[in-house]
C-alpha cells in the first residue's frame, strides 16, 4: 500500500504567491460529519496560515452528492475565488456508493470547469470508517490540508496564467 506508515499531508508552498482578499468557499457535506469536519479543520488551517487577507465561507450540504450543486452556488451567488468541495463516502453492501462517488466527482470536475475557477475535489472514498479516520486528520495526515494547499497552487497559477507570465 502506497500510504503505509506515511502521513502524505507535508506541504511546501513556499514562494507561491496568490492575491490578496481572495473570496474561498468551503462546501462541506453533513453526512459522516466526524470526518467531514476533520477535512474542514485541516482545510481552514491551512487557509488562514497562508491566505490571511482573505475571506473564507463555510456551506453545508446534507450530502456528497450535494456539493456539486453547492459549489455552483457559491461561484453563483458568492462569487467565489475558488472552493474547496469537502465529503466522504464510505463503502456499503450496495451499488450506492458508485452512484455517489462518480456523481460528485463529475459534478465537481464540471462545476469548476463551467466557471473556469478552481473547484477542488476533497471528498474521501473508502472501504471503512477506519480508513476515513486515518486520512482526515490520522495517521495518513489530512486530506483537507491537501485539498488546500492544492486549491492556492491553482489560484496562484491562474494568476499567472491570466496576468501573461
């Protein structure tokens, strides 16, 4: 197994520069909220280390299947910078959680790409509830750290990009 024994949440964004006052978006779905809520913690830690001028939002959606629906939302009527679409999903006995995942997947992927701003897939999708402990805050590290760092790295590339460097 390609995570054993390693916390995979060690970043280094030193030198990436975003703009300031920058408009960020949490959708966080309500379903398995012990995990849910470690992802957002390690997100918001993450955001108010390194974007302290900027604004964070924090939206709840009753499900993962929801978020893609929120984050529309939030380029809609917020007019979000960038938002961090956080969920988990755990699998059952049933076709359910195929249904779910790829549906949120896609809805996020498309989202971001209608409204060419960075929608970051941080949903979890695992066999167990252990395996969600682990990467939510665990020994894993945290998965919302990741989804962070990585939504800064698209701000800051779409500044580069747009602005001609």
């Amino acid at each position: 197994m390609a995570t054993a024994a390693a916390n995979l949440s060690a970043y280094d964004i030193q030198g990436v520069q975003v703009r300031k006052g920058l408009n960020i978006v949490l959708v966080v779905s309500e379903w398995n909220e012990e995990i849910t809520s470690g992802l957002q913690k390690g997100a918001e830690e993450v955001l108010d280390k390194h974007l302290p001028d900027s604004t964070i939002h924090i939206h709840h959606v009753p499900g993962s299947f929801e978020l893609p629906m929120g984050a529309q939302w939030a380029f809609e009527h917020l007019d979000a910078d960038g938002v961090i679409c956080i969920g988990n999903v755990i699998r059952g006995e049933t076709a359910h959680f195929d249904y779910v995942c790829q549906a949120a997947s896609q809805g996020i992927l498309n989202v971001g790409l209608s409204y060419a701003r960075p929608c970051i897939f941080c949903v979890l999708t695992d066999n167990n509830i252990e395996q969600s402990r682990a990467r939510s805050g665990g020994k894993y590290g945290n998965k919302g750290t990741e989804a962070a760092v990585g939504l800064i790295k698209m701000l800051a590339l779409q500044d580069k990009m747009t602005s001609g460097s």
